[in-house]
C-alpha cells in the first residue's frame, strides 16, 4: 500500500462518469453516485443503515440487470482485498432480494472487480460502461440442465413437503410465483407462509394491473392462484417445527429467483418454460388425470417456418395450452424486428398474438407463460373453439397465419375446432395442425367432404413415432390453405422418422447431439419444394384415396433363402425334428444357410465363416 493518486471521491465520480450512472430517466432505473445514500433510501426496507453504497443502476423492470458499486482511494488498498469483496456482497445480497439479475462491481480507479452471485466474473481490468456488463449476464448460453435441476427440487418440494398433489396447481404455483418475481414482488428467505403467499398474490396483481382493461381474462391467473390449497399446517407454537417450513419457504424462493435469472437472457429463444415444467412435474401425474400434451420447442419453430410466418403475421393458436406456439411466435418475430427494444416488438406483443383456450387451469397458465416472457398484452380469451362465438372472435382478429396442437379425443371435439378455425379465418391463411396421422381419415366422410370443399390440404408432414415422450399416439402435421376448395388436387406428404432428439432420464427429450438444425434446414426447404431427395419419403397423393402420408408397401419377391427355408423345413418335418425348437437355438441364418449332414445319433448344420 502506498500514498498518492486519487481520493476515493475523485474515484467515485470517475466510475459514474464511465458507467453512464448519473443521468438516467428516473422513470427506467434510479441511478446515480452518491456517499451518504441507503439502501433503505433506495428502496429496500428493512436493509441495515451502514449499507450505504457508492453506485448503483436500479432498473424499474425488475427483470432487467441490476448493479452496485463499492470504490476506494486509488493505492489504498489491493482491488483483491476480501473486505472490499465482502462490502460489495453485502450491498449484492439485499438487491437480489428484488432483482434476479445483480452485478456487484469494484473500483480503485485503475482496477476492476465484477461479482454475480459471490462469484468472480471475467471481465477486463479497465472499467466499462455499465451496458457491457448488463450484457455479460444477458448474453449468457442458456444453462437448461440446471433449470431441470431446480425445477426438479421445486417438484418434489410442493409434492411431498407442501402437500400440492395436482399436477397442474404444482405448475400454476410455481408459474405464479415466477410471473411475480418477473414483476417486482418482494420474495426473500426468511418470511413465513402467509407473507410468502401474499407476496405472491400482490406481485399477481400488480403485473396484470396495467393490462386488466385489454384483456379482463388475466384476472383469472390471480384467481386460480388464490384457489390453490397447500398441506402445510405447522404448530406455531413449536420453534423446530416454524423453523422448517421457513427454511422450506425460502428454499422455494431461491429456487424461483435462480430460475428467473437463467431465463432472463437474451440468449433464451422462446422455449417454452412450461413444458419443461411439465416434463418435470408429470413424474406425479396420476393415471386419473387428464392429458394435456405440450408441443415440443423444435417443433414450434418448425411450424412456425412451415407456414411462412414472419414479424408481420398476426398469429392464432385456438388451442393455446400453456402457450407455446405464441411464446415461440413472439421471440421468432420479435429477434426479426430487431430487438425487444424496438417499437415493433411492442406492436408484435400488443396486435399480432391471439389464443384461444377452453380448459381453466391451462388457461391460466398461458396467461402465466405470457407475463413470464414480460408480456402481458397477448390477446389471450377463455373460451370454448367449438362455438359460434369463438369463430366471431377469430374472425376479428384478422389472424393471418395459423399454429396449433387440438386435443385429439372426439369427446373434446377435436374435428369441430379443425373445421371452426378453417372456417373462421381470412381466405388463403395458411393453417398448420397437429393431429394423429389417421385423424382427417377417421373423421366422418361428410365433414371432410365439407372441410374439403372449403379449404385445401397442402402438406401432410409425418413427425417422428416418439415425438410425444411417453404419450403413444403417432402424429403429423396437416397444412391447410383455408377458403379455396381442394378441387381434386394432390397434396405432398413426407415421413420425418427421426429427429435427432435422444430421450434424457426424467427430462424427456432433447438434441443432446446438436442434430435438429441441420435436419430442420433440409426438410423446410424439401418441404417448400415438394422434393424429398435424400430420404425418399415424398409422395403426391390423392385426397380421394388417402389423406395421410402412406407407409410404402414392399413389392412381392421370392429369393433363394425362402426356397431354402422352405424345403428345410419339410426336410426337417419328414425326420421328426421341432423346426420351432431349433430355430430358436440356432437362429435364422444358421438354419437357412446352413451344409447339413447326419450321422446315426444327430443331425450336424455346419455354417460358413
């Protein structure tokens, strides 16, 4: 340590000036300098009085990077002192209580520190402007192995220790309590159940406060929430027994606040987080309960593709479950349009995004995936497809491209919503179904006879046999040309057998092996071209004979193996042998491609090496 260079005051004032601290519209961070400022000033109640930081940018959207500064004189002490790693924590630890995303910076006018998390960040020695290390944390790959983590430990949490034994209350809950940390509700370790619920519920409320007049349906989310009972009945009289459940409690909000932050990257592509919820929680599902089937990630973008959508397409999906397909459709057209930032993406969130959903619960955590993703102006109506209404509905929306996954039962009308929504939408809107290959085949010969006069089958795209993970229903995609009649012509079909993805223990499946691009890439374009080259599975078919792609039947062909199969076996029946027996033992080949020979006592099959 030595005498000399700047005060820590000169020092300060140098960071803020590089950070860009001072200045900012109070109406997007608060953020400035300053010596004497708490942190009980800056917001949060309860800090200590001696956390007095030197810098700080408190972003208004809570979801946004936050960060704090600690400065000392220049030469006063090494920029790798614990004290000052401690101090800068301190200062970390109480904005996480708010913000899932916090960078602890220090300073010494010559030497740079960046903090996340009580971990060292690496970033250059020379101090940068704030939007650098916002971008450090933003710009972070996606780390979806620790998200199955923590959502795995969240699962067995409410399954087994807060007693939420339904499937879809464990995902509404824990979806809540997401939406509400996305939107400034104050979830720290330490509170008891009622402060924790209620925080939740607050945060609900106020999320969908500035929306509720757009779409009065968001309410509902609040209102499911309200509904869900946990079995947490604590003695409040025993120490041990309050000490639990609030280490519990605050497991959970660790938990949440970790996942916020991993999902709060520019680098997440609207993958749905709901699905990987559902892969998680479904390890509980009763047989009892219902199926609700999420589409897969890659499959939504390929759809998306499929039908030519772009940043400029109004996008309906009238069986919206937890929202994939709008999720996805929102950042595809959102990372067109350039950014979120953009007036564009504002239009996009506000105009472009329609879905329609029957089922409560599921509704509601659509509207959940919606705020999650920061979106809470997604046109989303609890309503039934099927209806006269929901086709006045769709019709306003003036919905120009078409992506959804139906319910496939006939007891939820999986045909009758097909048809509604083809018959709801602008003529020449191309619409893109998930169906069970035979579906259009088995459906009564007057309704597609109906549907095809009004509309015409383009495409039929065969998806992989285990696409759906421990469902058992085989599917593809049908796509439509709604208000021009199919006028006898052909449609183009292919067979995609595989997508690459691998099935991965208790989190179903995944491209483990970076293979989808790559076929993504050959079948948008053989598709869009009617040309399956290099698998050979195209076909042009004629809706009167099939409306589904056609496994291929094998020419008949009589070889040399079947004529010797054949006398073997009568050889083998005039001299009393069990043919069943022995193939069993010796196996295809080496009883059909065998030299025979006997000797009084056995019979000797003597097999080419």
């Amino acid at each position: 340590m030595s005498d000399g260079g700047m005060t820590e005051d000169e020092v300060r004032t140098k960071a803020g000036s590089i950070l860009g601290l001072p200045g900012v519209n109070p109406k997007v961070a608060k953020s400035d300098v300053g010596q004497i400022t708490t942190m009980k000033q800056l917001g949060f109640a309860g800090a200590d009085a001696s956390l007095k930081p030197d810098g700080w940018y408190l972003p208004a959207d809570h979801g946004a990077v936050a960060l704090v500064l600690e400065t000392k004189a220049q030469n006063l002490m090494s920029i790798d002192a614990p004290a000052l790693r401690a101090q800068v924590e301190k200062y970390c630890v109480t904005v996480r209580s708010r913000y899932d995303l916090v960078v602890g910076l220090t300073y010494d006018g010559d030497h740079t520190r960046a903090y996340v998390n009580g971990k060292l960040l690496d970033v250059p020695d020379e101090l940068q402007p704030k939007e650098f290390y916002f971008g450090r944390l933003t710009n972070r790959p996606i780390d979806k192995n620790r998200i199955y983590e923590l959502t795995m430990r969240i699962n067995n949490s409410l399954h087994s220790d807060f007693g939420i034994k339904n499937l879809y209350h464990r995902m509404i809950f824990t979806a809540c309590a997401l939406v509400a940390r996305r939107h400034d509700a104050i979830l720290v370790r330490g509170m008891d159940y009622s402060e924790f619920h209620n925080g939740i519920l607050n945060a609900l409320n106020k999320a969908i406060k500035s929306d509720v007049q757009k779409n009065t349906k968001l309410q509902l989310l609040a209102d499911v929430y309200s509904e869900i009972k946990m079995n947490v009945s604590t003695d409040d009289e025993d120490p041990l027994a309050v000490a639990r459940l609030t280490d519990l409690i605050g497991d959970f909000i660790d938990w949440i606040t970790e996942i916020s932050g991993l999902i709060n990257s520019n680098a997440w592509n609207g993958e749905d987080v709901m699905a990987i919820f559902f892969n998680e929680f479904n390890r509980y599902k009763k047989k009892s309960e219902s199926g609700q089937i999420f589409t897969p990630d890659h499959i939504t973008g390929f759809m998306y593709r499929l039908v030519g959508a772009d940043k400029d397409d109004r996008i309906l999906d009238a069986c919206a479950g937890s929202g994939s397909f709008l999720v996805k459709a929102m950042s595809n057209m959102i990372r067109e349009a350039g950014g979120m930032d953009t007036t564009k993406a504002k239009e996009i969130k506000s105009k472009q995004l329609y879905g329609i959903e029957f089922d409560r619960e599921i509704y509601a955590l659509a509207c959940a995936n919606m705020l999650i993703h920061k979106d809470g102006k997604t046109n989303l109506a609890h309503m039934d497809t099927r209806t006269e209404s929901a086709s006045e509905w769709i019709k306003k929306t003036g919905a120009t491209k078409v992506l959804m996954n139906p319910p496939y039962e006939n007891k939820f009308g999986c045909m009758k919503i097909v048809e509604n929504v083809l018959d709801s939408v602008n003529r020449g809107t191309r619409c893109a179904f998930i169906l069970p290959d035979k579906k259009l085949e088995k459906a009564s010969k007057k309704q597609m006879s109906r549907i095809l006069e009004n509309n015409r089958l383009l495409k039929v795209v065969k998806l992989p046999e285990n696409l759906f993970f421990g469902v058992g229903v085989t599917t593809s995609i049908f796509i439509f040309e709604s208000g021009r009649a199919q006028d006898g012509k052909k449609f183009f079909a292919v067979n995609i057998a595989e997508d690459g993805l691998i099935t991965v223990k208790n989190k179903g499946r995944h491209d483990v092996h970076n293979r989808w691009p790559a076929l993504e890439e050959y079948w948008v374009d053989a598709i869009e071209r009617n040309d399956d080259s290099e698998y050979g599975t195209g076909q042009w078919l004629d809706p009167a004979d099939h409306l589904s792609w056609q496994t291929p039947v094998k020419p008949f062909a009589l070889t040399e193996e079947d004529l010797a199969r054949t006398a073997m076996d009568y050889v083998m029946f005039k001299r009393g042998i069990d043919a069943k027996d022995m193939k069993e033992q010796l196996g295809r080949i080496a009883t059909y491609s065998a030299n025979v020979s006997e000797t009084e006592a056995s019979v000797i099959l003597e097999v080419t090496k």
